[in-house]
C-alpha cells in the first residue's frame, strides 16, 4: 500500500479512537504512550521523521501512529493512542539531505519509555523480518513484525552479536574483523547520548568503522542475513501459480485476446501463462531483473511474442504486468503470493556473476583516470563479503550488497524447458557508484567503474 493510502487508514483508526476514548460511555480508556530516544549513525541525526506504527490486528494497512523529529542532538519524543505492540519506529530524512549510509532506520518497542533507532536496532528488525525494513514505503514491515515477541527480540540481538563478532574486513572481504558492541545490554532500550565517550556511542562508532565507504545500513543487513547463500539459480521464480485480477491499461488496443477480470496465473520451466495468453520460452529468450535489497524487484522477461513483468515488493509478488502486440494489462493477485525460496538475495546474484566469470581478468587501454587501474591487463575479484575489488588490496572497490542491482541475460532452452540462464550483463548502481560489466561467455568485454565523494570530482574509467 502506499504511504498516503496507510496515512489515511491510520488518520481514520486514530479519529475513531479519539472520538470513543477517554472512558466516556462506559469505554474503558485507550492507552497513551509516549516513546523518546535517540537517532544516531556515527553521529547524532537531526531533522529526521521519527513514525511510530501500532498495528491494527487483521489490517495490512490500518495502523495508529504516533510522529516526531530529532534535534541537534538526535533525540525524539512521541506520543499518541498505540494501543497493540510491538511498535514498529522508522526515522527517515524530512528533506532530501539524508545520511548517506543511514537512509532509513528502523526500531522495534513492546512498550513506553527509551527506544533508539540506530544501525543496532535496524539490524535486530531485519533479523526479525529475515529481510530489511530500511527502503523507503516499507510499511508492510510493521504488519509483519506484529507478532514478534521481546524473547523473539532477545534472540535477534544475538544473532547480530555473533554475525559482529565475524564482520567482514573493510580493506579485505575474505578476512573478518570482529565488531564488539556487547557494552550494550538492549539496543532499544539502554540510554544513548551521542556524545563521546558515550559507551552506547562508541560502540556505534566501532560498527560505522568497520563499513566501507560505499557500503549503507542496508547493504550490512543483506550481508548479514545472506551471506551464506550459494549462487542463484533464476530458474527458481518459473514456479509460481495464483489467481489475479486484471485490468487493461490506457492506452490499450486490445483486440479482445487480452485477458481481464479473474485470471489464473502460471510460470513455469515451459511458459508463462496469464488466462488464455500463453507464452513458451524460446532459446535467445530475455530476461532483466533489477534487484533491490530484497524488498522491491523487477522482473522483465522477453519473448518473441510479448513482454511479463513481474513485481516483487516485500517478499510478494505484488503484480503482474502483460505487453503483447494487442496492448497490455496488469494482474494483482487475489492473495498473497509469496517468493520465499524462489527470490535471489543479493547475495546470490552477486555469487551468481562470481560464478558465470570464466576469466575474471580485463585489459584497459587507457587513458588511466581512476587510481588502481592500470594500463593493460586488471583483475576483478569478488570477495566474501560481497565487495567488488580491482586488482587487489588497495585498489578501488565498491560495497554490491548495497547497490541497486541488475542482471541481465539470454534463455538456453533444452527439450521446450529453460534450462539456465546466461548473464550478458552486470549493473551495480550506488549512490555515489555505479559498476557495469559486459560478458560474452563468460568472459569480461568491457568494464565500467564511476565513482563521485563529495567535494571531489566524479571520475570514471572505462576499460574494453
């Protein structure tokens, strides 16, 4: 749901309550909570939106909320009716000047009192989700996380803990530097000035060192999460079925063979197949997938005959998008459709370009504009850690967990089956970075490497 749409529920939720509280009536009267903390990367965060969501049980969408802003110091306070806990808390810039490595942070409280939201607690959250919260929209996290109890919270704090205790190093990602951060009794709870010498301070400050420049808060939780998937396998999207609503687009000449209204959806090894449009896969066949931190994908797979999209938001599939020569009509399915286990982390799609490199070296011609490259043959590697590196230590790399991601590739098809997909392209797009590779069977025919820091001039090699 969008966010105006949820604004509007929890506006309506929140007026009803108001309107039947107090105790007036013989109503018992609802409970007010008052939540105040801290929001800190490796400093304080002012100017963000604090918005705290009590979950309406049974609604998607329905929510209490209670809002407030950090000062200089990054402290918030809030409070409104928020009668069901656990609360979910995110702060998110309110201009577009956010934190470059902290976009969004997310918290979780099961009742008043101190709750901070830093890169500790957005760690416990996407542990609880099993993916992060921390993409701008995601309010579904909220619903998702209704159930979760303070022992389910407990149990995540140490599971960060040990995925610290075995942080990949900056400067090498096949080496770990441990990150100690075990002053911290609660990350929710316990006191936090962000101060120096603050021992909840500090230890923020030690996890913000051990990042790469390029790496976020979301990229540390896609590592954390999934560092020990295998390559992917695209193949494994082609097992879906479920029942849609379609509705034609505008502009549409549709001459009647586009499906509308209830429709049966199917993809598998064969097709795919919306209503009565069936289409097989054929060898040369396209397929584009752009990937974001597990919570908003876009799959787009080209046929001879027409064009599927398929959008992924939050671990659904949140629709589906028909081209053909006729026009286009999109289905939203009747109920949720889940991808857990036939989605790619991150992670796997970046093992997968690890895999489909049967030559990982490249050759620049020149001219040489970023330092680390040379002249003449350089080496990619890509380490544990997700990082992409150029000719080792020291040379220049970028943190892909934290990337928007692209994949694209050609069908092979054996027997009117997809047999695999072959990679022709990687796309990595970061805030500052962005990496493009070509491949031709798998090997490297051009490399593209930008890089911008502030106050510095972008600069961009391009070799092959």
């Amino acid at each position: 749901m969008q966010l105006r749409g949820i604004i509007a529920l929890v506006f309506a939720v929140t007026v009803l309550n108001a309107c039947s509280g107090g105790g007036g009536g013989g109503q018992p009267p609802q409970p007010q909570v008052t939540l105040s903390g801290t929001v800190a990367g490796d400093a304080a965060i002012p100017s963000y939106s604090v918005d705290i969501l009590s979950q309406v049980n049974d609604l998607k969408g329905g929510a209490f909320a209670a809002k407030g802003t950090t000062g200089a110091d990054g402290r918030y306070s809030a409070t409104s009716f928020l009668p069901n806990p656990p609360f979910f808390i995110t702060a998110s810039p309110l201009f577009q000047q956010d934190q470059p490595q902290y976009p969004r942070l997310t918290s979780i409280a099961h009742r008043g009192g101190n709750a901070n939201v830093t890169a500790l607690t957005s760690l416990v959250v996407a542990q609880l989700l099993n993916r992060s919260a921390s993409a701008f929209g995601d309010f579904s996290a909220g619903f998702d996380l209704r159930t979760r109890s303070e022992s389910d919270v407990r149990a995540a704090q140490q599971q960060v803990l040990a995925y610290l205790s075995n942080r990949p190093n900056k400067d090498d990602g096949n080496a770990t530097t441990p990150v100690d951060v075990s002053v911290v009794a609660d990350f929710v709870s316990t006191p936090l000035n962000a101060v120096s010498g603050d021992p909840h301070f500090e230890a923020l400050r030690r996890l913000h060192a051990s990042m790469m420049d390029s790496e976020t808060l979301r990229g540390m939780e896609e590592h954390m999460l999934f560092r020990n998937d295998p390559p992917a396998d695209l193949r494994s999207i082609l097992d879906l079925d479920f029942v849609a609503t379609c509705a034609l687009q505008v502009p549409n000449t549709d001459d009647g063979t586009l499906p509308r209204g209830t429709t049966r959806v199917i993809l598998d090894r064969r097709a795919i197949t919306v209503g009565s449009v069936d289409l097989p896969f054929q060898q040369g066949d396209q397929l584009r997938l752009e990937a974001n931190q597990s919570f908003v994908s876009t799959w787009t797979l080209g046929f001879a005959t027409g064009q599927i999209e398929l959008n992924v938001r939050g671990g659904r599939v949140d629709s589906v998008l028909l081209s053909t020569g006729s026009g286009s009509t999109r289905c939203v399915p009747t109920t949720d459709v889940s991808v857990s286990g036939k989605h790619p982390s991150l992670i796997a799609l970046i093992r997968l370009f690890r895999q489909s490199l049967t030559n990982s070296s490249f050759s620049c011609a020149g001219p040489i504009t970023v330092s680390g490259f040379v002249a003449g043959p350089n080496a990619l590697a890509i380490e544990a850690s997700g990082a992409l590196r150029i000719n080792g230590a020291g040379g220049p790399a970028v943190h892909l967990p934290s990337f928007l991601l692209t994949i694209t590739g050609s069908i092979a098809v054996t027997g009117s089956q997809v047999q695999a997909f072959q990679l022709t392209r990687f796309h990595a797009n970061g805030r500052f970075d962005a990496v493009d590779v070509a491949l031709n069977a798998g090997q490297i025919t051009s490399l593209m490497l930008n890089r911008q820091r502030d106050g510095q001039a972008n600069q961009t090699q391009n070799c092959g």
